[in-house]
C-alpha cells in the first residue's frame, strides 16, 4: 500500500504526506506570517529536521528565529520567555514545531504576546466562558508542525500549561488558537526514539478511548475516536518495531490528529489522574495515560462494558470488554510500558494531594462514572 498524501479542512487546513514539510515557507506567508518565531523544544533544537525547517524558512524570506526554552511540561516561566523573544524580534506569528509540548506552548506564547498587561493566562482557563476575556484581534496566527503522533495540539484550540507555584496543569481555551495550517509530515515522526512513540501513541489510544466511552453527545467525534482506535492497534506496535515504516506512521499522525478532534466530546479519568501526576512527578504524559489506562477501565466497566463491547466486535478483536481490556494489555507489554504509578516514582504518601488535584482537573467532569474523592483516591490505590 503506498503512503496517502491529502489536503484537508476538518477541523481545519491539514497538509498531509511525506515530504509537505517543504510547503512551509508558503504556507507560513499564505497565514499572514511575516515574521515567524520558531518555537521547539530543547532536544529537538539540535536536529536536523529543526535546521531544515529553519532553512526553509530563511530561504522564503520568513527569517531564522529559534527559541527553545520549552520544558516537557512547559510552565509560564517559559511562555513569558517565549513573549520576551517574540517582542525582541518583532514577530507577528509563532511555528509551533514538536511534540505537544512545544506546540502548546507556541500557542500560549501567539495568545498572550499582544494581550492587555493586566490579563493573565491563567484567566484563560477552559472555565465556562472564561476564553472571552482576550481580544481575539491580538491572537498572534499560528501554523503548526508535529513531529511525534501523540497529542493532537496541531488540531485543538487549547493547550495545557502547568503552574509552577501550585504544580497544577491548567487547560488554556480559546477558538483562534486553532492553527491556521498544519503539516503532518510523517517523515518528521521517523526519528522519535522507541519510548516517545510508544508514549505519544498511547496518548492517541487514550484521547480516542476518552472521547469514545464520554456520555456527552456527539456522533461524529464517536466514530472518529472509533476508527483512531483502530487506527493505533493496527499501527502502533508496527511504528514501534520497525521505525523507518512510513505507512504505519502516516496512520499514526492521522490517529493523533483525530484523537484530539474526537475530545471535543470529552476526556476523563485517565487524564484526570494523568495531568496531577505528570505535574509532581514531571512524568512522561502519554506514558502516564498508558499506565493508568487498564485501571480506568476497571473503574469505568459498569458504566461503558457495552460501548467497549461494540468497539471490540468493530476493531476484530473478541471477548467484549475483557477481550478489550487484554488487548491494551498486550500492547502496553509489547511497548514496554511501565506495569503501575509505583514503577514511574509515584508515593502512596502523596495519594491525598494527587487525588485533590484530579478532582479539580477539568476532564474529571468528563468521566462516565462519577469521580468522588472516595472512589478517585482508591483508583489511584488501584494504579500503585
């Protein structure tokens, strides 16, 4: 089968296929771009993929700006470095390029670069209509570039910023922080190490099972979340094993883009428990999302055995929702996923904290069995 190339507007302009990462100059310009600031991540400044990107955009005419103080779980510290770096070279758009952490954070620094001095992005919070606090005028364009197939922030029009005083991950909303291009070049996805793309592809799992098992209505976010599972079972262990497959990473882009599309329906438990536990333990989100996932499961079957039951009988595999619940297991055992939270460092002394910030975590709300504080602190027992 060869490797599909498209362009599509759902839910906004996708650039798909090996190679479109040579699109960048133009599509940069055709957003309204100037005077980009490339925003990545720290590992990722010193690849050549980043100078080939930067090439590109130096021969458009669109400048070398580079800035790459981005943490794996970026906080405001970075994000008020990034706004000193985009005042500094007066740029009037950002290239968020990298894994959901560069992304998110090249958005937070494209929304609050213009705003009012006195707004502060924690009033931007994805609260009821907290989002109408900015002027959507001063949103700085945004094009996006993924290089892992986990997160889907190339798609979304939110991201998250962890607070460092309080060590809580915030969700930051607002409509015109969704890119107005995206490349999904898989090509860029065939260098991640082995642990990054078991890691990001569980966070696709994990944004498509959510989405699927919410009790929020919404059809076509279900069948999106449907085939993205399909999609990260079929392809996720294939991209493990042989990174250099590019078919099986174009699927895997595709079901990263469609997992955090398909979460417009709603998130729950696993990232509930996920955001505390990357935030105090500063852990590896996707693979966090992996580890508590059997366990949520457990904790959701009253509510979802015979949704999941549909899904197996769709996705071939048999046995209802045991026979689903074995099939994440064997997959999180064939990437080498850590068994529990006790593997990753987490301590039962701190299961009182980590159960009140779950609580507070805005995808709590999302779950389709109620979470309490009784019945979160022993799901969080559960994962130890």
């Amino acid at each position: 089968m060869s490797v599909p190339t498209a362009n599509w507007s759902y839910p906004t302009a996708i650039k798909f296929g090996p190679g479109r990462i040579a699109e960048l100059a133009q599509h940069v310009r055709a957003a309204g771009i100037a005077r980009p600031l490339f925003v990545t991540d720290k590992a990722l400044a010193r690849l050549p993929i980043t100078a080939r990107a930067l090439d590109l955009l130096e021969a458009g005419g669109l400048g070398r700006a580079l800035f790459a103080e981005v943490d794996p779980n970026p906080n405001e510290a970075n994000m008020a470095a990034g706004i000193a770096a985009f005042h500094a070279g007066g740029h009037d758009g950002v290239v968020c390029f990298g894994g959901g952490s560069a992304l998110d954070l090249g958005k937070m620094i494209a929304l609050m670069a213009r705003q009012r001095p006195e707004l502060s992005v924690w009033d931007l919070e994805d609260i009821g209509d907290w989002w109408t606090r900015a002027d959507a005028a001063k949103i700085a364009p945004i094009v996006a570039v993924p290089t892992t197939a986990g997160t889907g922030s190339e798609v979304g029009r939110a991201g998250v910023l962890t607070n460092s005083a309080t060590h809580k991950k915030k969700i930051i909303f607002h409509p015109r922080l969704m890119p107005a291009v995206t490349i999904c070049d898989p090509e860029l996805t065939v260098g991640m190490p082995p642990f990054i793309t078991a890691g990001t592809g569980m966070d696709a799992l994990a944004h498509c099972l959510e989405a699927y098992c919410s009790p929020a209505y919404h059809p076509m976010s279900q069948g999106i979340a449907l085939e993205g599972m399909r999609l990260v079972f079929e392809n996720l262990p294939r991209a493990y094993r042989a990174p250099d497959d590019l078919e099986a990473r174009a699927h895997m882009m595709s079901a990263a883009a469609m997992g955090a599309v398909a979460f417009q329906k709603g998130l729950g438990a696993i990232h509930a428990l996920s955001h505390p536990v990357g935030a105090v333990y500063n852990t590896h989100h996707g693979t966090t999302n992996a580890v508590v996932m059997p366990m949520v499961l457990d904790f959701n079957r009253p509510a979802i055995e015979g949704r999941i039951a549909q899904a197996a009988a769709y996705l071939g595999i048999a046995g209802g929702f045991d026979g689903f619940r074995a099939k994440v297991m064997e997959l999180r055992a064939d990437l080498g996923i850590p068994a529990n939270l006790s593997a990753m460092g987490v301590e039962r002394g701190r299961l009182d904290e980590l159960t009140e910030m779950a609580l507070e975590d805005p995808s709590c709300g999302g779950n389709p069995v109620a979470m309490t504080r009784e019945n979160t602190r022993a799901l969080f027992e559960a994962c130890l």
